[in-house]
C-alpha cells in the first residue's frame, strides 16, 4: 500500500520558493578545492575577525554557553574533546570552562587565521591548536570522547565526508554535539553572508545515520527557540558502538 503524503500549503510552498530564492548557491557551483580557498579568505580577513564580536552581538555565543553551562550538553563527562571548525573560539571558550579538570581540547580549523585568534584569546593548557579541514582530520580512529561543530558543515556541499571523519575519530558511543544552518527563511538570509548552504532536518539526520551517527537528543538553546523553530539544527549525535 502507498501512503499520499499531505500536499504542502499554499503559505509553505511561497516561504520555500522565497528561501530558494535567497538562499546562496555559489557552493554548489564551484569546484570543492576552489570554495575551500574561498572559505579560508572569508574567513582569514576581516569578517572572520568580526565573528568574535558579531556572535556575542547575535546572542550565538551566550547561548551556546548557556547550553553548555546548564548541562543541557554536559561536556565534562568526557576526557578528549575535539572542536572542528573552532573559528576564533565561541564554542571552545566554554569547552575550556566547563570540560572535567585535565580534559584534553584539541581546536581544528581550516583557516590559520582563525586558529591564531582562538590561541591569542585563549591561552589554556588544556588546548592543542591544530590546522586541519573536517574531510580529512589528523587524528587516529577513536582519538576523542566527544566532538563538537558549531556552523561548519554548511560549508560542505556534501555533508557525508566531514560527518565520516568526525565519527571516524570519535571513540562507539562517543558524542557528537552538531550546530548548522537551517533551511528556513533566517538561513538562507546568513547562507549569503556566509557563503555557505543551508540544511533540512530529514535530510541531515539521514547523512549522519549513513555515517553511523545516530542521533539521541535534539537541542535547542530556548523554549522560544523550540516553539518557534529558531536557532538552526542543534543535536548532539552518537556514534553507533559496534
Ligand atoms: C561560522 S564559523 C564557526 C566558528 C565556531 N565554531 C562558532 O560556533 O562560532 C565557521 C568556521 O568553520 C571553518 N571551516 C569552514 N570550512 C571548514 C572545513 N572544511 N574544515 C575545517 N574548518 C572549516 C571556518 O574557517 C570558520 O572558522
């Protein structure tokens, strides 16, 4: 038997037409190598830089404190952490000040300019800085406990390589605490500041279980961002134990 599914609304289909429209889509249209130069001048110069500021000014930064600091992701059960794509360092901050006392913090970034942010800001013996791209990452298999992504792999045109490396590098049953752009209106606006894509929840939690992380618990950093479906994907993810 086949079920119908429900035919979208008229009201849906125009926000859909209107977030296509908007939506940046120069990510698909160059070549993988090609949008990577471009990604790290983005983020090497001077929007790069402002993301320090522009993150505490959006709220993405306290928020993403908050959820840490609450235990809502509670990163102080791990002892190996590892933060790809830790740009000057919003998430790694409260890594820093909420992982269990002699945790070890490895930050990865593809952008040197980046990494060199996070290193004058944060100078914690807790933290390796590392210079790496998410689809090829220099670590061993089952290297890390837990790994965090805040706002990174809507710079994948295809999510599946960077999600393989992180749960390559996870440890079975490690967690995977996971932030992107949604495909909602709010996205698409910050795809073209970003230069980045945007993603759809099914079609997220699909590419994560095709590369053995199953998702466990959607996050949201509010009861106002739940109820009105702000924020973007936030879910921490485990890697399936074999
Ligand atoms: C929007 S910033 C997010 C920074 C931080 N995680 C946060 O939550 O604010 C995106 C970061 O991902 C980095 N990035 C983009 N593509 C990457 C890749 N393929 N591998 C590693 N890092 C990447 C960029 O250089 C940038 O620092």
């Amino acid at each position: 038997m086949t079920v119908s599914r429900p035919k979208p609304s008229a009201r849906s289909r125009v926000v859909r037409s209107l977030r296509k429209l908007v939506e940046f889509k120069g990510i698909h249209r160059t070549h993988a190598g090609q949008y990577r130069t471009r990604i790290r001048e983005l983020y090497d110069g001077p929007q790069g830089a402002a993301i320090r500021f522009s993150s505490v000014l959006s709220l993405h930064d306290p928020l993403v404190g908050r959820m840490l600091g609450s235990g809502q992701f509670d990163v102080s059960r791990f002892g190996n952490v590892l933060d790809v794509g830790s740009g000057s360092g919003q998430i790694l901050k409260y890594l820093i000040r909420y992982a269990r006392p002699g945790a070890h913090i490895v930050a990865c970034d593809l952008s040197y300019h980046m990494l060199r942010r996070a290193r004058q800001r944060f100078a914690s013996s807790k933290v390796a800085y590392v210079a790496a791209d998410i689809a090829n990452l220099p670590f061993q298999d089952g290297a890390f406990d837990c790994v965090t992504c805040g706002w990174v792999i809507e710079h994948l045109a295809d999510p599946t390589p960077g999600l393989k490396e992180m749960a390559r590098v996870l440890k079975p049953g490690g967690s995977l605490l996971l932030m992107a752009t949604e495909d909602t209106i709010t996205g698409a606006m910050s795809s073209r500041t970003w230069k980045c894509r945007t993603y759809n929840r099914q079609e997220l939690q699909a590419a994560c279980e095709s590369a053995g992380l199953v998702w466990h618990k959607p996050l949201w950093f509010t009861s106002i961002h739940r109820a009105l479906r702000l924020g973007g994907i936030l879910v921490e993810a485990q890697k399936v134990a074999q």
